[in-house]
C-alpha cells in the first residue's frame, strides 16, 4: 500500500469475540480484517450466526473485540474505557435499527431532536438542525406527527433523520428494512443510498437481503465468524439507478 493512501475511517486487525470459557465457549469472529474508507456505502451478509451482527456491535463501539484491533479514525478504540467508547458514539456515530426505536409520545420533530438535547445544544439550535435533517427525509410536513399516526416507511425516515442530525461520521444500519414491505424498502434504501452519495455519509449497514444489499458499492459477506468474500465490483447498480 502506498504511503499516501487514505486512511481508512474504520479498520478491524485480526478481531476475534469470545462469549462464555471452556467447553460453553463460543467463537464468533475467528479474526477478521476489514478495512473501510471514507464515503464508502457497505453492506455486510451472511447467514445467521455468522457474526455479522457481532461485527456491526463492535464498529458500533457497542462491543468490544476479544483481541484484535479496532481503529476508528487511527484511534485504538479497544484501549478506550466504556465512557470513552459512549462519547464516541454520541459524536461520531448514528444508529438506524430495524424496529426504529422511536419515542411514542413525542412528535417526529422531537425525536430527531434527542440526539442534539444530549449534546446540550440551545433549543433554537438543535431545532433547526432537526428540522434540517427532516427535510432530507422528505418529512418536514409531518413533524408534528407521533409514531403511532407515521406509517412503517414514515418511522424509518425519521429514524434516519434522528441518525444523520449529528452529521456523522459513520451511520450504521442494522436491517433498516427488516419491517417494512417491498415498496417501503426500496423508498428507505433510495434514501440511504442518496444520503451516502450525495452527503458523502459513510455507510455500514447489515443486511440479509440481497435485492436490498445490491445499492451498496461493496458487499462483505461473512460465514462462520470469518470474512469469506468481499466484493466491490458488481455492486452500486441500484445506487447509480
């Protein structure tokens, strides 16, 4: 590799995750090296217990490898202390689930708003960042709304809203689309995949579909707690569409 190559914003060194000791023990990443850069919009696959959503609780800094290295930004992120690892989440990091995770009793505006009230930002402030960041959702008419008068699609948006208000560095997307029906999927990963061309948000999301993966530009798929294929060239066709 060149001296002057980019850095990656994420990189996994030889990762393993342990759970349990002796007999009970269970291995679910056997050391795995994963590079990825900046703007880069990944989908990682791979059939259940294949450690995947191991993977993305470690990228997330939810998790912490067993040995290895986890780099963030040239960071070791697993020397940090658990404080340390929730202040880089909060500041660096955006979360989309699949079940949306929404407070029920408050409106869209609000809920994307949350991210910002933990960062102690003005009301004013962190309103018109919310609002910002619902309109890059196409919501912006329905902030006054609860989650319980949103539609399935609806929810996901402002979910996606919530995750992008803080700008950032890497959005991770854990089965964004696992609730919704085909129309609504297809709409969600028009969505990211125009949040990652357009913005330049780096992009990590786990997914079991392939229709779905096919807007990413790089699929890893994993099996058995390795990395066994990682493919950039057949992919991006749904994003360039």
């Amino acid at each position: 590799m060149s001296s002057d190559a980019p850095q990656p914003l994420v990189a996994l060194r030889g990762v393993t995750k342990t759970y349990g000791e002796g007999a009970s023990a269970l291995s679910a990443l056997r050391g795995i090296d994963l590079d990825i850069a900046p703007g880069e919009f990944v989908a990682i696959m791979g059939p259940s217990g294949s450690g995947k959503s191991t993977a993305m609780n470690i990228l997330g800094c939810l998790d912490t490898p067993t040995s290895g290295e986890h780099l963030f930004q040239g960071v070791h992120v697993e020397r940090l202390s658990r404080t340390q690892r929730a202040l880089l989440r909060r500041h660096y990091l955006g979360f989309v689930f699949q079940g949306y995770n929404l407070l029920a009793r408050t409106s869209a505006l609000e809920n994307v708003e949350l991210p910002l009230i933990y960062r102690r930002w003005p009301r004013t402030r962190r309103r018109a960042a919310a609002l910002e960041a619902l309109a890059a959702v196409g919501l912006v008419d329905w902030r006054a709304h609860r989650p319980s008068e949103l539609s399935g699609g609806q929810q996901q948006r402002v979910a996606i809203a919530r995750a992008i208000v803080t700008d950032p560095e890497l959005l991770l997307a854990d089965e964004p689309t696992g609730n919704l029906d085909s129309q609504r999927s297809h709409e969600i990963m028009a969505l990211l995949a125009g949040l990652n061309r357009e913005r330049g948000v780096t992009l990590v999301m786990v997914t079991h579909e392939a229709e779905m993966a096919r807007y990413a530009s790089r699929s890893v798929r994993f099996r058995d707690g390795l990395v066994e294929h990682d493919d950039a060239a057949s992919h991006g066709g749904e994003q360039a569409a």
